[in-house]
C-alpha cells in the first residue's frame, strides 16, 4: 500500500515510479529499492522532525572524529537494510532546540572535525536539517565539514521537478555518500559504503563542474585485511 506521495507503507513490495525516465545513477532502478519519479517524496510535508540518535565523537560515519545526526523514515525501504527500525517517520524523539545546541558545543570541541547526517533519509528531513546546517556555517564556517548519506543518487537530485529543498541541503554540504544500499552489490572493501554503486561525492567540486566529482581521498581497500592479517599470523605460529 502506498500514500499520496507513493510512500511504501508496508515492507516488500518494492517499486519503480519513473519507469520512464533514463539516467537516474548507478544501480537505479533496482528491484530491491523503491525508486521515486522526481518531486514524488517531499520532505516539508514527511518529515516530522525526529531524530533516531545522535551520537558524538564517532570515527566510523565519515573522515577524522565526527557527530553523528541519524534522522527518522525512508521510503527508500532498500533490502537488507541495517536501520530498517526507523524507516517509519515517526520512531525516535523529537528534535529540539537543546539536542541542537548539544550538538553546535560538540563541534565546538577542536579535534572535532565536522557532523553527517544519516538516517533514514536525510534529504526527507530539510525542515530541521536546514536550520542546522545553517546555523553550523554560520558558526564555523567552513572550519567543520558536513557530510550527507542519502539513497538519492546524485542524478536524480539534480533531475528537473525535484524539490528545492533538497538542493538547498546539498548547497551547505561537503560530501555526500548517495545511492541505494543494494544487497547484492555488498562490498565490504568500500570506504564508507556498502553496496559498489554508491559514490563520496565531493559536493562544492561537483557543483562547480556540473558533474559528479569523486572525494579525492578515496581509499578501497583491495582485500579484508583482518582476514588476511589473522592468516599470516597462523602461518608464523605453524613455522614456529
């Protein structure tokens, strides 16, 4: 069952709502996402400004020590998905103005270098992502960098008839990591990412050039390295 603005209210079921359209980005459609038409999902009117969790001083969502903003719902309802429990728009807690303000100290810290937001979906969830963003430049500049998951590709952010609010969002970041979660593209060499059709997308490069530009400091890795690290040393110890 969906809504008005085709939002999956159900799990399974996954759909294509632009069918029609080409040149939506890596692994769009796919069968195991939901895969909007432009403009179909509006964040001013899903969003109900919750928060899952916000988590500080994290080193795993993005480069150097970060905050950590993970946001509620996502029609995206991508397989697999490891924070399926807040697909719905309403799990958490409400966003206020004493978590922003715990958060604007947080960056305050100097070895702090910057927040991403996460979800859920991001940019279906402008209307308290905005505020924060601007008050964070307004703040510190461009002394914290802002980084971004969304299961947008970047493609289909910058198609005509998508909400202005989301390319208002995309304007205050640095680097955003887009694209579905696809299962059967996991990978678990990637930096940052988990499904191989995902991109770090440096924002500011990109904007300028009119193209995706990739973060310059990608950096896969080419084989599981504790794997490997646990093999050798099983070879020292059989040799000893």
């Amino acid at each position: 069952m969906t809504d008005k603005q085709g939002v999956m209210r159900k799990t399974g079921g996954h759909r294509d709502f632009a069918a029609d359209e080409q040149g939506r980005g890596p692994g769009v459609p796919s069968a195991l996402t939901n895969n909007p038409r432009a403009g179909q999902w509006d964040g001013r009117r899903l969003s109900r400004g919750i928060v899952a969790d916000y988590k500080r001083l994290v080193m795993t969502d993005g480069e150097g020590i970060r905050c950590s903003l993970y946001v509620s719902g996502c029609p995206f309802r991508c397989q697999g998905c490891y924070n399926a429990s807040i697909w719905d728009f309403g799990a958490g807690h409400p966003y206020t103005q004493q978590l922003e303000d715990r958060i604007i100290k947080d960056l305050s810290l100097s070895y702090v270098q910057g927040i991403t937001y996460l979800g859920g979906e991001p940019l279906l969830n402008t209307p308290m992502l905005l505020g924060l963003s601007e008050r964070i430049r307004r703040e510190f500049g461009h002394e914290k960098d802002i980084w971004c998951w969304t299961g947008y590709t970047w493609e289909e952010l910058n198609r005509p008839g998508e909400t202005p609010d989301k390319a208002q969002l995309i304007s205050y970041l640095d680097v955003l990591v887009d694209g579905r979660y696809l299962e059967n593209r996991k990978n678990s060499l990637l930096q940052f990412r988990g499904s191989d059709n995902q991109r770090i997308i440096d924002v500011p490069r990109s904007l300028e050039q009119g193209q995706v530009v990739i973060w310059p400091k990608l950096h896969d890795q080419t084989r599981f390295i504790p794997e490997t690290y646990s093999k050798d040393r099983q070879q020292e110890q059989q040799r000893g």
